[in-house]
C-alpha cells in the first residue's frame, strides 16, 4: 500500500472521517487496487464515489 504523502496529511483537516462496513471480497479488492495503482485505500474510495456521482449525474 502507498505510504501517505505530504499532502494527503495535510489535506486530512480538511476531510471528513467515515466508517464503513464492506464485504470481504470487496475489502480484499479494494487494498489491492491500492496497492497495484500504489494510491490510498481513501484515495481509492474517492476515486470510486467520484465515479458513481457521476453516473448518476450528482454533483458534489
């Protein structure tokens, strides 16, 4: 997994903390992702709610 860079710290004030339950295929699937495209479990989760926005034509 990518080690949290400079940026990521110091943008953390800045984003809201969430906890969410996945299923173990799904969480096994996610680190993985990260670990391949060397981005954050957060980043990557973004990066996947960004995209449902989108499809579903909602703004953030």
């Amino acid at each position: 997994m990518a080690e949290e860079s400079y940026l990521d710290r110091l943008n953390k004030e800045k984003k809201k903390k969430i906890s969410v339950y996945l299923s173990p295929e799904i969480a096994k699937r996610l680190k993985y992702y990260g670990a391949e495209n060397d981005i954050t479990l957060s980043q990557a989760v973004e990066e996947a709610l960004k995209l449902l926005f989108e499809k579903s034509d909602k703004t953030l």
